[in-house]
C-alpha cells in the first residue's frame, strides 16, 4: 500500500458514527494523536501480520477477508464511511496475540483515519463511550464472519459428500452395465443351446427330468453357500476333472459358474444319468448357461439394490422431503450418515455400532443433527488417520438421549481440549480444516437443540457425547404449530 498523509479534520471525524458521542477534546486528541491516509488500490493490511494500527474508512470501498484453509474468503465489501478494522483489541494487551485476524484490501482509492494501537489502546481504556461502540461492532461483525464461513464449510461438505456419493453409485452402476452386457450374451447362447437340445435325440422324460435340473440349478443359486477362495479353487479342480473325465473339453471353463451356484460332482451325476453321453457336453453347457444368467441376475439385483439404499441414504440425509423440524429416530440419522461418509471413513477404520434400540424418538432438527454426526465423524477418522476403531454409542442418560463417538486416536491435549470449540481453531493442516466444524457443531446441539455437547479424551480413546432432550421446549413446539 502507497500511503499518502493528509490534514485531519475534527469535523470529518464527528460525522462518523464511532465518533459522534466524542467531546470536542476528545476529537482534537483524535486528529493530534492519529492521521489520515490515503491508500491507492491493494492491500492495506495482512491477516496474521503485527497489528500496529486501528483503521476507520473515511471514503473509499474495501474488502475484508479470513484465510480458511488454503483460501481467502471474502468476509465484507462495504463504502460505508466510519466502518473500522485492524487493531481493535489492542486494549486487550498481551491476553490475546496482537496480530490482525483478518486480511484489508481497498478496491478503489481510499482515505483511512488511522490511529496507533498504543494511542487506541490507552484511549479504550479512560473512553467508555467509544468503547460500547467498538464491542457491538466487535459482536456482530463476529457473527457476520461466523455466518458467512459458515456456509463455506457447509458447502464444502456438501462437495465433499456428493464426490463420495457419485463414487459409491459409480461402483454398482458400472457393476449393473457389464452384468448386463453379459447377460445379453449368456441368453443369446441359451437360445442357441436349447436349439440345439431340442434338435438332439432326447427322449420326453429326458427332457423333462434335464429341465428339472435347470430348475433345481436355476434355484440352487440363491442357496449357494460361501467359499474361501482355497475352498473354492479346490471345488473347481474336482468339477473340472469330472468333465474333463467324461471327454468334454474346457472343463476349466464351466467349472467356476457351477462351483459359485454350489453345484458339485454328486450334481454332475445325476445329469450324466439322464443325458446320452454324445448329448452330455450340450446338456452341461447349457445347464451352465442357466446357471450364469442366474449369477448375472443376482448381482444386477444386488448392484441396483445397493444404488437404492445409497439414493435413500442420502434422501434420509439431506431431509429434502421432510419438514425441518419433527420426531425422529436417531439411529436412523446415524445410520444414513454413515453410509453416506462409508467412502471417507475407509476400510482401515472399522465400525462399532453400539446402539440402544428401546430409546424413544425425540423433536428435532434432523438436517442439522445429520451435520453435526457428520462433523464428529469426520474428526475422528481423521484423528485416526484412516487407521483405528469408530464406535457410535446411543443410550439413556437420565432425562436425555446421548450419542457418543469414540475413537482410537491420540486424543486431545489438555492444552488446545478448552479451545476446540472456538471458531477458526483447528489442529489440521493449512487446507483440510475451517476450524468451524466443532463451533457449528455446538451450536446447533446447544443453541437450537437445548442440548448438551462435551469431550472426554485420553491417548487411545477420545469421546464426543451429544446429549438431546426427549422432549421438545415449549417455545419450540408452539413455533412449529405456527
């Protein structure tokens, strides 16, 4: 910034709102104890840099922002002459760290009374007036800030929720296309085969006991037990050597189908009884057409239904289709949380749900409660790094319900375990946290739900519990009838 001095005027500072109430001592000390400087386009001040001077916009338009993560996030944009930044909790000395919490820019030339922190610090402490003034505006340009980050941390959690979301119905999506496409080659060779059995030399109660078997092959399917990888391999060996024993090649080739369906030799011989032996290597392959077209529908089955308990998941997480507030069962939210988070929690993390089923439904905010489990959830697959034991606990605790989440992380320090629900504090690297994650989190529970939101920690074992009333507030119930 190019900063130019110019005169101070008593009049220009009276006409400001901060000022107004000043004595006309009190102005002159300003003007003798300050300047006005005019700073071209750019930056003015740096989030993070020693705060050395209090700002007031005399004319001009600028720009506050926060750094969250890697970003800088425009917080304000305002011409309003008398709006103030910078060292303005000088007069709190050494109990907070004197360092600007926040970046200034001027878009356009701007004039700026300016006043030393010292100078502002020993006048907020004889100038109560000034004081009342500069602590409302420290409050709510406070929760403007909070507001506005806010939504940015929603949003990147939405993101972050929909990349996991497509993700985890890209899987079964693609696994239902190629069941398709190889379902649609499986019937055209049935269609083939039967052509071909039907223009063999096939006695009728041949026929109808080789269609039994299909039935009973097509319905053995769904009973299939399941194999080890070295039980399965050994099946196939034994399948394999039968038909290659009874001359048909490319026993390699049919086995696997018939093992996976729990078809085995004692199977293969009760069609061998049945089937002329020049007519036994069509009867078998298509016996095995069948029972591939079973397989393949099963997992068609099973991929589409996994894409719908992903849609219903994310319907029961967002709460699109449900009023804001209303009774719900918690282990419901949980559990569509969980799901939906399935992709970020990972398979080195594994999942203990310890719930107690009897618990009543309770009134709340079910989109909002679903941001705070994800919150909770988030930090303690972090805390973990991907590698530990997530146990999600709901009980009775006297007059509430209490969620817990507990994890095997290194746990929170006695040192930081005060602050970490203060917004913009975060232990994560630059880029992966707002720090507003807990703060949100807190007040959603505590301000909008009546409830309770605390944290017992220890090397190995770390403890978030959400207390919940079972019953709604007066207030809130007569809002909702409204």
């Amino acid at each position: 910034m190019t900063a130019q001095p110019n005169p101070c005027s008593v009049d220009e500072l009276r006409a400001l709102f901060l000022f107004e109430k000043l004595a006309p001592g009190q102005l002159a000390w300003l003007c003798r104890e300050g300047r006005v400087e005019l700073a071209g386009p750019g930056q003015v001040y740096a989030e993070g840099d020693p705060a050395s001077c209090f700002y007031v916009l005399l004319e001009g338009t600028v720009v506050l922002s926060r750094r969250v993560g890697a970003d800088d996030v425009e917080v304000t944009r305002t011409s309003e002459p008398g709006v103030y930044a910078g060292a303005f909790q000088a007069y709190l000395g050494d109990r907070v760290p004197q360092v600007y919490n926040s970046s200034l820019r001027a878009t356009v030339p701007s004039r700026f009374f300016v006043l030393a922190a010292d100078a502002f610090a020993g006048m907020m402490r004889e100038w109560f007036p000034m004081a009342v003034h500069m602590l409302e505006g420290l409050f709510f340009g406070n929760q403007t800030t909070q507001r506005a980050i806010g939504q940015r941390e929603r949003l990147l959690a939405l993101g972050s929720l929909s990349a996991g979301l497509t993700h985890e119905l890209n899987n079964p999506a693609a696994a239902a296309l190629r069941a398709t496409s190889a379902l649609r080659e499986r019937v055209a060779g049935m269609r083939h085969k039967l052509g071909t059995i039907a223009a063999g030399p096939y006695e009728r109660a041949a026929l109808e006991t080789l269609i039994g078997l299909q039935e009973g092959a097509a319905d053995q399917v769904s009973k299939a037990p399941s194999l080890s990888p070295i039980e399965a391999s050994d099946r196939e060996d034994e399948v394999a050597d039968w038909i290659d024993a009874h001359d048909i090649t490319g026993g390699w080739e049919l086995a696997p189908a018939f093992v996976q369906a729990g078809l085995d030799t004692q199977w293969l011989n009760q069609v061998a009884a049945v089937v002329d032996e020049a007519a036994l290597e069509g009867a078998l392959r298509w016996l095995n057409y069948t029972v591939e077209t079973e397989l393949l529908m099963n997992e068609i089955e099973d991929s589409t239904a996994r894409i719908s308990a992903l849609v219903g998941a994310a319907r029961q997480y967002s709460q699109l289709d449900r009023s804001p507030y209303q009774v719900v069962d918690v282990h419901e939210l949980l559990d569509s949380t969980l799901q939906m988070l399935a992709g970020k929690i990972g398979s080195g993390v594994t999942v203990v749900k310890d719930y107690d089923r009897t618990l009543p439904k309770v009134p709340a905010y079910p989109g909002e409660l679903n941001q705070v489990w994800s919150n909770l959830i988030d930090n303690a697959v972090s805390a973990m790094n991907g590698t530990g034991t997530l146990t999600v606990r709901t009980a009775l605790d006297r007059d509430q319900l209490l969620v817990e989440f507990g994890d095997t992380g290194p746990g929170v320090s006695p040192e930081i375990r005060e602050r970490i629900f203060e917004p913009f504090f975060t232990t994560k690297p630059v880029g992966e946290g707002t720090g507003l994650g807990l703060d949100i989190s807190w007040r959603i529970v505590v301000n909008k739900h009546h409830g309770d939101l605390q944290v017992e920690s220890a090397p190995g074992d770390t403890r978030f519990r959400v207390r919940l009333p079972l019953t709604a507030p007066e207030s809130d119930s007569q809002q909702e009838q409204l």
